[in-house]
C-alpha cells in the first residue's frame, strides 16, 4: 500500500542517533510518572533526553505541554517535541501535527500540521507493513481522518483490517461500527457483531450486560457502543447469561423483557444461553 499525495523524506537525524541510553533508567521513569511522581519521573528522564534519546525527551515535550511535574511551558514542549520529532519518533510527531492542527501551545499552521501527519504516517507505515499492528490501525486511523495524505476510506478498512485481524482491539471496535453503519462498506450488521464480539470480553458478566441492551429493541440505539438491529432473542440470551454470572440487574431485565416476547422465542434464547456457556463463548448465537 502506498501513501499518496506529497511525500516527504524521513529525516536524517535517524542515521545519528547516540548509542543506546539506560532503558533502565527510562523504564523507572515510566514507572513513576505512572504512579503520578512527575517529579521521579523528570529526574530519570531529564539526563536521558539532554544526551538525544527521543522516547525521553518526548516525554519531557509532552510534560511541559501540559504542565505535568513542571511549570507549564510552551516553548520548551515544542523545543523537546522538536528534538524528538526530527529523530523521527511517532509520538512526537504525532503530537505536533496535533499542536498545530488546533494551535495547541503553538500558532495554528495546517500546512506544518500536514508536514509532522505525513512524517509520521512515513513512519507507521514502514511499521505497519512489519506487521505491527498498533501501527495498521493509527496508519487506519489517519486515513479515514485524511490526517497529512488523502482521506481515503477504503484505504482506511484495508489497514484496520489488518490490524483486527492482528488483535488489534482499537481496529476491532473501528470496523464493528463501519460495518454496523454501513460507512465505506456494504452494511453489514453479521460481520459488525463478529467483530465486536472480538473486542469485547464476552465472558465479562458487565460486559454480556451490555450487549443485551445493545440487542434489547426498546433500548435507545444511542446508549450502546454500536449500532446493531434490534432482536429481543439476542437481548434475552445475553441478560440471561449476564445474570448466571452474577450481574444483579440482569435477571430483571430478562424477565422485564420476556413479557414482551413469544413463548417459542424465550426457549430458544434460554437455549442459545445454554448452548454459549456450554462452549466456553464460542458459540453465543443462531
């Protein structure tokens, strides 16, 4: 697959990186800045990106942007953002193309926006076509957005695809609700459950919960993750199971439904139940 539109070079500053810094010293950043210790966290990062490591001084862009640890401060987060980007770090670029697609600490400047989008879709793409899937579904992502190359839908679902097909749960949840709405594809409402079945923990009693409500007909489409066509058999199955796994208001909803239901249909949703936890969730439909 190929980009289209202008394509910029990558930047050469790749060729000079430094040799390899202590990931031991950026990882116990990670750790800390997780914990919310910015301050741990700058001390390990600081000395990694003053010496040209791109992931710290990223970091340290990303902090100062938002003032995380430190006095807010737009012209250092662009500096390191800067320092990072040019050494071609995703992240970094991404981030500039954002700052300055909404003039985010930075001048609004859509062409410098679409400079920073299109380095880093350079950059997803060299990975995505490696196999990673994290990148599949960003280099997805910006063309179904037209985020620095030409929006592209169809483009869009071949990387998501890709990336689905990878576990990517990102790239799972994106088609299940192109195809539940039938956007750059044929509608296909088989296909949107398949793929949201992927997502979702189905042996989650919170999460078969929800997608009873995203069956149940009287429910407002608007109050689910995706857009399904409404079948009470489906609803009833999954309240029923949601239930035999210890989610209270389960029951209730089952039963509130079944009244609404034909007797033939209540027996084959407690069947299809049966059949779903008797196949450890592997077969939780008709």
């Amino acid at each position: 697959m190929k980009l289209t539109g202008t394509k910029l070079a990558l930047v050469t500053m790749l060729s000079l990186a430094l040799t390899p810094l202590s990931a031991q010293d950026f990882d116990r950043g990670v750790v800390a800045y997780d914990a919310g210790d910015y301050a741990t966290a700058l001390q390990e990062w600081q000395p990694l990106a003053d010496r040209g490591d791109a992931q710290a001084q990223y970091r340290l862009g990303f902090m100062y942007r938002v003032g995380l640890g430190v006095v807010q401060d737009d012209a250092e987060a662009t500096r390191w953002l800067l320092l990072a980007a040019e050494q071609g770090n995703q992240d970094a670029q991404m981030k500039l193309g954002l700052d300055y697609a909404f003039g985010l600490g930075v001048v609004q400047d859509d062409a410098e926006s679409t400079r920073w989008y299109l380095l880093a879709a350079e950059q997803y793409l060299l990975a995505a076509e490696q196999g990673d899937a994290s990148a599949q579904f960003q280099l997805g992502f910006m063309y179904e957005k037209g985020l620095g190359i030409d929006q592209d839908n169809a483009e869009a679902i071949s990387w998501y695809l890709l990336a689905a097909e990878r576990g990517d749960a990102s790239a799972q949840m994106m088609l299940a609700s192109i195809y539940a709405e039938g956007n750059g594809v044929l509608q296909d409402h088989v296909e949107a459950s398949r793929l949201y079945m992927l997502y979702v923990d189905v042996g989650d009693a919170d999460e078969q919960y929800e997608l009873g409500q995203m069956y149940q007909a009287s429910l407002s489409r608007s109050y689910t993750r995706i857009n399904l066509p409404p079948d009470n058999v489906m609803a009833h199955m999954w309240f029923n199971i949601a239930s035999a796994n210890g989610r209270e208001d389960a029951g209730e909803s089952r039963d509130d439904l079944a009244a609404n239901m034909t007797t033939p249909d209540i027996y084959k949703a407690q069947a299809m139940a049966r059949k779903c936890l008797d196949s450890g969730y592997t077969e939780c439909g008709y």
